[in-house]
C-alpha cells in the first residue's frame, strides 16, 4: 500500500473588501467581505497566482496571465460579475504577482517587470536582495505607487515608474513626548 500526500499553497490576494482565492487549483473566487458576496471564475487550467487591485483582478495560469475587470460598474456600483479585458501569452515563473489600473508587474527573485496589459515590458528593476513583499499604495490609473520590502528588511517605494529607497524606522525606535 503506498500513501500519497499532495499538497498546493495558498492563491489569494487582498484590497480592502474584496478578497480573492484559489479553489479547486482550477477557480478563482471573489469575497466580498462585507456583503459575503461570491463570485466563481472557472478558469479549467490549474492557477498558479491571483493578485486583485481596485476594479482588476489578475490570473496567471501555466502559459498565460489573464486580467479581468468589473462589469457595468458605472451602472451598477454593487456589480459582482468579472469580464475578460485582456489576455498576455507569456509562460513565466514568477514568485509575486501584482496587478495595477493598466500594469501587470511580476517579481523573479530579485527582479521586478512593469508589462503592459498588452504583454510589453515598460521597465525592469533589478534589485540587491530577493524580493518579499509588494503592495500597491494608490496613484492615479496608470502611475500608482508600489511599495516593496525586501528579505534584507530594506524597503523601496516605485513612483511614477521611478524606483527610491526608503528609510523606515521600527515602531520600537520612535519614543513617547513626556
């Protein structure tokens, strides 16, 4: 008798109410968190990373990334149905995933692309430690800000596609007025 034993990460991502998650390696749910609100995205092939900003949500599957945005949003604000803006055919592994208004950005290790949703590549950064974390931080459609930290516990701001570092002190350095 022999035991097998499959496990696969967690896929999700998060901005404010919405959270986004893989189920079933092939779907991709949408939660609203406070309405509890669900949207299924079948996408028949295994999901590999999901990133959801604003009105976009982004799916990377084995040989593509699809971006899908709200529909009849300005109609209907409480919308809950996802449609297919654009698809990018391009087989990559990448460690994070972050979608913005018109940018899809992936991180490889120590390397950070800006793609278009058309699939071409604005800019790449090349940084000195493996990248750990990227969040959006708001901007207007098309020039939003990325915060990023790295394993080295460094911090870096992208704004305007320009890349500055950033010194944060721990809570733990700042002292109460007496």
């Amino acid at each position: 008798m022999t035991l097998y034993e499959l496990s696969a990460n967690t896929v999700h991502g998060l901005y404010k109410d919405r959270y986004a998650f893989r189920d079933s390696l092939t779907d991709v749910v949408v939660q609203h968190l406070t309405t509890q609100g669900r949207v299924r995205i079948h996408c028949r092939e295994m999901i590999k990373k999901v990133a959801i900003c604003k009105d976009r949500l982004a799916v990377q599957l084995p040989d593509k990334i699809i971006i899908y945005e709200l529909a009849d949003q300005i109609e209907n604000p409480e919308t809950r149905h996802y449609k297919v803006k654009e698809k990018i055919f391009r087989k990559t592994d990448c460690s994070l995933l972050v979608v913005c208004s018109r940018h899809v950005v992936l991180c490889q290790e120590r390397v950070l692309q800006c793609l278009t949703f058309a699939g071409v590549k604005e800019r790449e950064w090349n940084l000195e430690a493996p990248i750990k974390y990227i969040k959006v931080t708001g901007g207007p459609p098309g020039r939003e800000g990325l915060l990023v930290g790295l394993k080295s516990g460094q911090k870096l701001t992208i704004c305007d596609k320009q890349l500055y570092g950033c010194t944060w002190l721990p809570i733990a350095q700042f002292k109460t007025a007496q």
